[in-house]
C-alpha cells in the first residue's frame, strides 16, 4: 500500500513564516558559529550525521534533519529543518536523488554556507530506468568502502570551513577509516560462513544492492520493486516475489526497521519461510534510534551481518 503523502501546503506556509525570520539575522557565510564557537553542521540523513559527528567530534554541532526509523524517500521538511538549514555554514547531503526535498528547502532557507555531496566520488549502481530511480542507487552506505569516500568528502568540508582544526578533522577521518576497514573484514569473514548456494537474499525494498554486490550474495527479489519505499506494490508483484523464493530455496524473508512488516509476514508465510522482523529488522535506509542495535552506522552493519548470518543458517 502507498503511504499517503501529506499535503504541499503546511510546508509552503511554513516557508512564508519563517524566511523572513532567517533574513532577519546574518546570511550563513557570515554567521556565528553554532554551540560555544563549534562548526554549524546540518546532515539530511541518519547515517550522514553519524558519518559527520565521527569525523567533526566536539568541534562541530550537527543538526540532523532525518530522524531514526523516518523514510528519506518521502520526506517532508519542518520550519525547523529550514531554520537549521538557514543558519548552517556546512550543509552534507547523501545525494544520488535520495532528497529530493532538499532543493526547495535550501532556496527557502536562504542558505549561504557550504553545499557537500557526500556521494561525489562514489560509483553508483544503476538504476531501472524508472523516475524514482533515474540517478542510480542512493543506498550507497551499504559498502564500507563507500562509507569512507563518503566520510572523506565530509573531511574535506569541514577543513576547508574551518582551517584553524584541519588536523583535528584529518585525524577523525584517519580513526574512523580504520574502523570502516575493520568492519569490512569483519562483515566478509561472517558472510564466508555461509554456504555459497545459502546467501540469497529477500528484502522489504531494493536497498541493499551495494552490500549484495561488496559481499556477493544473491539479490532473489524485493517485496517493494523499487529503490523507493512508496512505490505500488500488485498483487503480481507479491505472486512473483513468492514463485522466486520458492524456485531458489530462499530460507528467509528480511523486513526493515522503517517499514512496516504486515507484506513481509504475509508473504513469508504464503512462501513458507521465515521472516525476519521486529528487533531483529533490518536497518535499510536509516540507523535506530539511540539505544538500538543500529543507533550507529558500524553497529547498524554489524547488526545486519550477524541477523542476515544467522537467518541463512551458517
């Protein structure tokens, strides 16, 4: 079923009130900083503020304008996020279309500091041809070694925002690169457990396509046919999705964190499989809230790993 998406006119209001109370204080470029003289910082997503606060540590204050468990496909900004974003001197975004609200609410905000493409040297999967999908795979998180181009590309912002702590950013990037390399070993050494005919994997939406490809697991189907959670979901779709697990032995049936479980459960049960749910879900397009087991993007890897391992039976 298609969420609702909710009017365009509580936002265009939003904007009318508060514009002119960004354009009332300095433009970004010459604001203050943020808390006690720190980097202003806004990341969209979930994954890019933890990816920024890892890298910025205390010398940066990160307002992240996606919360946990929200879907970034279908996102309405608040007065809130526009403000944030009005007074940012550093703006860091996923990219590879995944905000597409993003646009407008920078226009509306007035913002006048830095932009930054977290995705810029990043090789992305293609899409299907289709609107929604026109810009390729936005779930590029899904790779450590994406994660690290992405956490060097935030370096980079942050240096060149804030010179005077420069080594203090290189010096993050350098720590926290060397955790992303320990989780790539780490989640390759548990998926080489797995038998080569048991790594088939079923999914809520197609959103693990770089994990699928880092760590050569088989992608039998997703229960959404899109990159795009909102995407319509037939009744051909779920009677095809059933005949591939059947036809390819699939043992499991992963929902996620942000989706609802109701396809998933019933689509697991007509194939005869289990489905992964609840607090063993799958964090696709955001980490968990604070005290989760995804409240954090190593964690959230480590999770999917171990869950995903144990569900294929090694």
């Amino acid at each position: 079923m298609r969420p609702v998406r909710r009017s365009i006119a509580p936002f265009a209001v939003a904007v009318a009130l508060v514009v002119p109370l960004a354009a009332c204080g300095d433009d970004a470029g010459s604001a203050p900083a943020a808390d006690g003289g720190k980097l202003a910082v806004v990341a969209t997503t979930t994954q890019i503020a933890d990816f920024a606060r890892n890298i910025g540590g205390d010398k940066v204050a990160v307002t992240q304008i996606l919360k946990p468990n929200v879907d970034p496909h279908d996102y309405e900004p608040t007065p809130a996020d526009i403000t944030a974003i009005g007074g940012a001197k550093v703006l860091i975004k996923n990219g590879v279309g995944l905000e597409k609200w993003l646009d407008e609410t920078i226009g509306s905000a007035g913002f006048k500091g830095s932009a930054t493409d977290a995705s810029a040297g990043v090789k992305i999967r293609e899409g299907n041809g289709d609107e929604e999908e026109k810009d390729g795979d936005p779930h590029i998180w899904h790779d450590p070694r994406n994660a690290k181009i992405m956490a060097q590309n935030i370096e980079k912002a942050f240096a060149a925002a804030d010179p005077a702590d420069a080594a203090v950013y290189e010096q993050n990037l350098a720590d926290y690169s060397a955790k992303l390399d320990a989780l790539d070993a780490d989640i390759q050494s548990k998926i080489d457990k797995l038998p080569p005919d048991g790594r088939k994997l079923v999914t809520n939406h197609d959103a693990f396509g770089y994990y699928i490809d880092r760590y050569k697991l088989e992608f039998v189907g997703s229960i959404i046919p899109s990159f795009d959670t909102s995407a319509e979901l037939s009744a051909q779709d779920i009677d095809d999705i059933v005949a591939k697990i059947k036809q390819t032995g699939t043992k499991a049936v992963f929902s996620e964190s942000s989706l609802p479980p109701k396809t998933a459960e019933a689509i697991g049960k007509q194939a005869g499989v289990k489905v992964v749910a609840g607090e063993d879900a799958l964090y696709g397009d955001t980490l968990g809230p604070e005290g989760s087991a995804g409240d954090t993007y190593l964690k959230m890897e480590e999770h999917n790993t171990d869950v995903i391992v144990q569900a294929l039976g090694a």
